[in-house]
C-alpha cells in the first residue's frame, strides 16, 4: 500500500481476495522516501520492487511463508522490467512464467473460475506515468490518478496520462477514441479539469495507447543490463 497505487485498486483486491477465499495482508511500504526512487531514473523500478520485497520478505518469514510468488507471465519477458532483477534478488517465484502462460492464457482462466477482473485493463503503479529524470512525489502521483479519473468518466477503459518535464500532461487514449476527446465539449472540459490540477500544458498523443511508451528514452546500457528483447 503506498501512494503508486491507484485509487480503487485497493478496494478491488480486498474484494478479490474475499471472494476467492485467502487471507489478505496489507503492508505499506516506503519507496517514496527513497531517494533513488524519488530521482525516477531508468531503473526506478528496481528501487521500488526492492522496497516491496524487502518488506514482504519480512512478512512471510513472520508468518512462516517458505515462497514468495509474483504475478509476472511470459508477455513481461520481452519488456524492459527491471522489476524483475528485484524478484531474482529475493528469490521470487513467478509460477506463471513457470507455467508458461501468457496474458491472454491468464485472462482465459479467470474468465473460466469467473473472476471479475478477467477482462480488467493493465493498471500499473502510477509512478511509471511519470517521465524519467522527473521527481516521483506524493503530490505528482496523486495529480495523475485524479486526471486518470476524469478522463474515465467519458468512458475510457484503457487511458494513460503521462506527466512530463514543465508541466506537460501527455494523454494516451485507444486511437479510436482520440477524436472524441479532442471534439467539443469533452476538449474544453479536459482541458479546464487538468489545469485545475496543476498540469500547465494538455496534448492528447495521436500515436494512442501504448504500454510502456516511456521506455523508448532509456539509454542501450539499461536496456541491456535488465534484459528487454529488442
């Protein structure tokens, strides 16, 4: 728990785990007070996968837990996930990778144990909004998932506001869906919400949706050294 979590997600994983029936323990971990986290280079996600384990390490030899597991699949294989060089660190499982199941494999099993968040978009942290070399900070994250929120209520599923150097809010939406954002009245009331939140600046990328779209800026030796295919 931490403020990289999206608003609801929470909520959601209390009621997943309800309904499947396992006991849920929630541990608030301290990434934003790290500086190597704050500084929000190319290999912040290390920095904050440490923290997280470090802690959950804690918990499961507290509680007798022998394995630590995670919910990588083989789609996370081929991405720049330096996340992962954290879970090797602390010999963590990824019994999905094990299995060799990719998303769409996973999503076909919920759907068959009828799990409600089979068709759930991707939502990682909010920190990976955020332009490398750009402060993560309490109030920055926050400022990305109220803009996430609003920009929701016009019936995105999938959207992605990425907070760039000067103020910049780049709107990353299914190409379907950029002109309707980009048509009145939705432009004028996008554009006066995000303001209201600090952004300075407000651009809907023409490009659309594409996961992980800040990485195309992380220097060779990075790419390299936590293991993206090219």
């Amino acid at each position: 728990v931490g403020p990289a979590v999206a608003d609801g997600e929470l909520a959601e994983a209390r009621q997943l785990a309800d309904l499947i029936g396992i006991r849920h323990v929630e541990v608030a971990t301290d990434e934003i007070n790290q500086p190597r986290y704050i500084a929000n280079e190319a290999d912040r996600c290390f920095h904050c996968k440490t923290e997280l384990y470090d802690h959950v390490k804690r918990v499961a030899e507290e509680a007798g837990v022998e394995v630590i597991a995670n919910g990588a699949n083989t789609d996370d294989q081929g991405d720049y996930r330096p996340g992962m060089q954290a879970a090797a660190d602390y010999d963590v499982r990824s019994p999905l990778v094990a299995c060799g199941l990719n998303k769409a494999e996973v999503r076909r099993l919920a759907t068959h144990w009828t799990l409600p968040v089979a068709d759930k978009p991707a939502s990682p942290c909010l920190a990976s909004r955020i332009a490398y070399g750009v402060q993560v900070t309490p109030e920055r994250l926050r400022q990305i998932d109220l803009a996430e929120q609003h920009l929701r209520s016009f019936g995105l599923r999938e959207v992605r506001v990425r907070l760039h150097e000067g103020g910049l809010a780049r709107i990353e939406a299914p190409a379907g869906e950029i002109e309707k954002l980009s048509a009145m009245p939705a432009r004028t009331q996008i554009v006066q919400r995000l303001r209201e939140l600090g952004f300075k600046f407000v651009a809907i990328d023409l490009a659309g949706f594409h996961s992980g779209s800040l990485n195309v800026v992380i220097p060779a030796d990075a790419l390299a050294q936590y293991g993206a295919k090219k």
